[in-house]
C-alpha cells in the first residue's frame, strides 16, 4: 500500500519566496506520529496473518500484566514477538526457552521502539532449537565422564579469608556483590575482570578460574578460599561462553570451592552444574559466600552469656552437694582412731617379730658357711679345668666332619639340580616346537576361512544387486512406460484424476517433464473407475444427510507396473 500523506491547506502565495524556497515547501510534511500510522497500516495490509517458524529467545516468563515478550530467530535475523494476556492461557503450547515453534499471528508495528513486531495467536512445536541441541548433547557428554556427579561437590567455607570473583568489572554484577557483602561480612574480594560474553569470553573466564587457583601460599596475592563465577541476565545466546567446555573444565578442576551465579534464577547454563553451588542471582551468590556478622556477633554474645551462666548454676551446684557431703562425712576422730589401735597393736608386735626374724637369717647363714667350707670353690674350679683338658680338640674334629659331610650332600644336589634343569629346558623346547606348529596351522586355516567368507559374501551381494535392478520401477520405465504424478507428488492411476489436476510430472528413465492439462479426456476411456471410487465411500454420511468429502474416501493402492 503506498504512502499516501494527509491533505494540507494550500499556503499562501509569497512574491519575495526565494526559487530553491518554493522546492522545499512544496514537499509534503508528516509528524513522527502520521508517518508510524501509516508504516502500521502498509505494513499490517501487506502481511495480515503469517505462519513463522522459529527459536523462542529472550523468553523470562510472563510480564506482570500477563502478557508475554520474547524474540523467535533462526541463523540469519529475529523479530520481536509479543503474546496478550488473554491468549497465553489458550495456548496449548507454551512459550520455553531455545524451543523452536510454529507460530501464527499478525505482523505489526510498536510506534515507541520503532519496531516490528509478530502477536502471536497460537503456537505448534517444532523441536528444539540448534543452541539447546547443542547444549543437551554437550550436557550428555560431560555427565557421562561423571564432571556433574555429586560426589565431587566440596562444601563452601563458612567464613572465607579472601572472596574471589570472576565477572566484567564494569556491569553491575560486581557492584551488587560488593554492596552485598559488605553489608553481611565484609571479606577481603579479588576482581579478575573477563569479558562475560562474546568471542573469546569462555577463554578468558576458564584461564581466569586456573589463574585464582595456581595462586600460592609464596604469592605476593592471597589466594581466595571461595569463588563467585557470576554475570547478569540474558538469552542463550548472550549466557553461551558458560556452557563452552573449556569454562566447565577449569570450573571441575578448580580445587577452591566455587559458586555460579550466571543470570536470573530461571536461567541453566552447564557451570551450574559442574560448581560446587549454584546461585540464582549474584547477591544470592554473596550470600552463600559469607554469613550475616550482626547475627554472628549476636549469637557469638548469646552463647557467650549462656556459657557463662551455665557455668555459674554448675559452679553453685556443686557448692550446695559439696556441703552436703561435707555435714554427712564423720569426723577426722572417727575416722582415725581405729587406725591408730591397729598402728599401736602392730607396734608391740613390731620388736619380738624382728628378733625372732634375725634369729633364723642368722641360722641360714651359719648353714651356708658350713656348706661352703665343705666345698670349697677353689675345689671345683680344679675339677673343672681337668675336665676341659681331657677334651682337647674333639669339639674342632667333630664340627669339621660335619662341614664335609654337609658340603659333599650339597654337592650331590647341586649335580641332581643341574640334570633336572637340563630335561625342564628340553621338555620346554619340544612344547614351544609343537605349539608353533600348531600356530601356524590355525593362522593357515583361518586366512582360507575369511577368504571363502568375503568370496561367498561377494557371491550374494552381486545377486541382490542384480534382483534390485530387475524389481525396480526404474527398469520398467526403459521399457517405455511413464511415472504420472500430480502436483502433490501422489501417483495419478486413471484418467478423470489426471483432467481434474492442476500440474502433472511425468517421470521417464530419463528424467521428468512437467504438464498442464487441457481439461479434456478422451471419450474412449472408460468413467468406471470413477464410479467405482464413489461407491467405495463410508455409507455414515448418506445416512445422517451429510455431504461426505471427497478427501475421506478410502485410498487405493498403487497397481503393478509389470
């Protein structure tokens, strides 16, 4: 529809207007809010309702109106889609995230963006989107090298040292981080600024994570006891670097405890599930990181006042039983005075029992002096080198016999080893001889069983091959027939089907022409086949008094070419 601009009162005539004046006055004039009414009208005249297809991104869930925005795209642009309040509840398909749809709505313009945009009446699933294909296939591998199983989740340090954070230093990620720590616990944070989105995005954020890690005890910076990975909300498209495998990597392998928080809560992308925990936003991530340290300090007096008190009502406790015990002790008279009858009875025992105890070692030892005079140890020490002199050298003799007894039975077996091993190693050769043999023979054999298998294998499949070219439809056609198809590409098998189409093909061997028929039919041929189709319809729709479509008649199968 072309531009037509509204009517304008003709101005007045000027003598002392200027030539190059008179040109520009004479063009039309619109305001902003004219010229976006009539691109709404051109453009809604010329595409009324449209059938889009496309991948659902942008999607966050119904407004607070009820209405829905999102975007639909494929590999070379995208459009602004909007669904109304209303239709979304009738929408048998609702909107996700990377889903690619089937949509059906009205083009229109948004004179406040200076956009257009599709609203939507109904939505049909198409199947997933290439990102979230890609995604899932992603997802599979690396659950399957076990990076997202839990037993490698380590828990985040209660109170960490030095916060680190993985983030672009100038979004607002940062900031709502710093604003959210320093009102709970305020730590100590280290900023290793990364691009969070675009070409070489991944890259930076995975050499960011393996950088805070190979910090050492030795470093002129601390390193963190906790990481925070995070970046703001956005389409798959924008939130893609968090799902390259080189980010998911270094996030596994990282050995300080890490915290993702990549977009909005509704947003999943494959470091959630490789981190340690998951955030659904940056502050929530903050939160995870440190404790409150107003609570801390009020739990901190807390205990401390119920220890203290605890430890007084034990002390007056133990006051009171302690007095108790004392009145029900008896006195240090009472106690003592059976222990000092018994200390003065043992007393007057003391003196005879020592006497008598004198009197009998004195005896022992008179005995054993009588004893040793008798035998005298000079005595023994006499009888005792002439033993040793009768001896002499028969120890040395008897321990040299035995050396040559035993050297020649070690000999004897030395030889009887030696012969043993002779027959082991000719018993070996003979084995390793006809296991070769053998060897041989089963490799022979089995070279002229795989060469008699591919042989027969070859035999069949030339034969197949020559019954797929005699059943083939194709030979039929190098005899001279012709394949007539209409314009749906159905078979077309008699003559009234093929007056009534609109565009025949005609395949021959060698290729297809394309025809219009006339709308005539050759009067020779008979109309039977017609008739036949119409009494072969369902009988429902004569006896209810309905008109039955020609398109639920029951089809026919296709005749033999042969």
């Amino acid at each position: 529809m072309p531009l037509v601009p509204p009517p304008r009162p003709a101005a007045s005539p000027a003598a002392d207007i200027p030539p190059t004046s008179v040109l520009t006055a004479n063009q039309p004039e619109w305001s902003v809010g004219e010229l976006a009414g009539a691109l709404k009208r051109t453009l809604e005249d010329a595409f009324g309702h449209v059938r889009l297809r496309g991948e659902i991104s942008g999607y966050r869930g119904q407004h607070g109106s009820g209405h829905a925005y999102f975007s639909l795209k494929d590999g070379q642009a995208r459009i602004d889609a909007v669904v109304w309040k209303g239709v979304f509840g009738r929408l048998r398909q609702k909107p996700q995230e990377g889903l690619e749809v089937v949509a059906t709505g009205r083009i229109t313009t948004f004179a406040g963006k200076s956009s257009y945009q599709i609203v939507i009446e109904s939505l049909e699933p198409a199947g997933l989107g290439a990102w979230m294909a890609l995604l899932e296939e992603r997802k599979k591998l690396l659950a399957a090298e076990g990076l997202f199983a839990p037993e490698h989740k380590r828990a985040i340090p209660y109170l960490p040292g030095v916060v680190g954070v993985v983030t672009s230093p100038t979004g607002a990620v940062i900031r709502d981080i710093l604003h959210r720590l320093e009102d709970r616990f305020p730590r100590p944070v280290l900023v290793w600024p990364v691009r969070v989105q675009g070409d070489g995005a991944a890259e930076e954020v995975a050499a960011a994570i393996r950088g805070f890690n190979a910090l050492g005890p030795s470093s002129a910076i601390p390193r963190p006891d906790v990481l925070i990975v995070a970046r703001g909300g956005g389409s798959i498209e924008d939130l893609w670097a968090f799902n390259e495998e080189c980010v998911v990597r270094a996030a596994f392998e990282s050995a300080i405890p890490l915290i993702s928080a990549v977009g909005h809560e509704t947003d999943t992308t494959l470091i959630d599930y490789v981190s340690d925990r998951r955030a659904p936003t940056p502050t929530g991530a903050a939160e995870m990181a440190v404790p409150v340290r107003a609570d801390l300090i009020a739990t901190v007096s807390d205990l401390s006042a119920r220890a203290i008190g605890s430890i007084g009502r034990r002390v007056e406790r133990d006051r009171s039983d302690l007095r108790a015990l004392a009145r029900a002790l008896p006195s240090a008279d009472a106690l003592l005075a059976a222990k000092r009858q018994r200390l003065d009875l043992a007393e007057a025992r003391l003196a005879p029992a020592l006497a008598a105890g004198a009197s009998r070692h004195r005896a022992r030892l008179q005995l054993l002096l009588d004893r040793m005079a008798r035998r005298s140890p000079d005595v023994a020490l006499a009888n005792a080198r002439a033993r040793l002199a009768r001896i002499d050298h028969r120890p040395l003799t008897a321990l040299r016999n035995d050396v040559q007894r035993k050297g020649e039975a070690l000999a004897q077996l030395g030889r009887r080893l030696v012969v043993a091993r002779d027959a082991s190693l000719e018993r070996a050769r003979a084995l390793q001889a006809r296991r070769a043999d053998r060897l041989v023979a089963l490799s022979n054999r089995l070279t002229q069983a795989g060469l008699r298998g591919v042989e027969r294998r070859r035999d069949r499949l030339e034969g197949l091959a020559h019954l797929l070219g005699s059943l083939s439809y194709r030979a039929v056609l190098e005899r001279g027939y012709v394949l007539v198809r209409d314009a749906a590409g159905l078979p077309v098998r008699h003559a009234a089907e093929a007056v009534a189409a609109s565009r025949l093909s005609l395949q021959f061997a060698d290729g297809t022409v394309h025809a219009v028929p006339d709308g005539t039919a050759d009067p020779s041929v008979s109309a039977k086949p017609a008739r036949r189709a119409a009494r072969t319809q369902p009988a429902s729709g004569a006896e209810t008094g309905k008109r039955t479509p020609a398109s639920t008649a029951a089809p026919t199968r296709q005749g033999s070419l042969f």
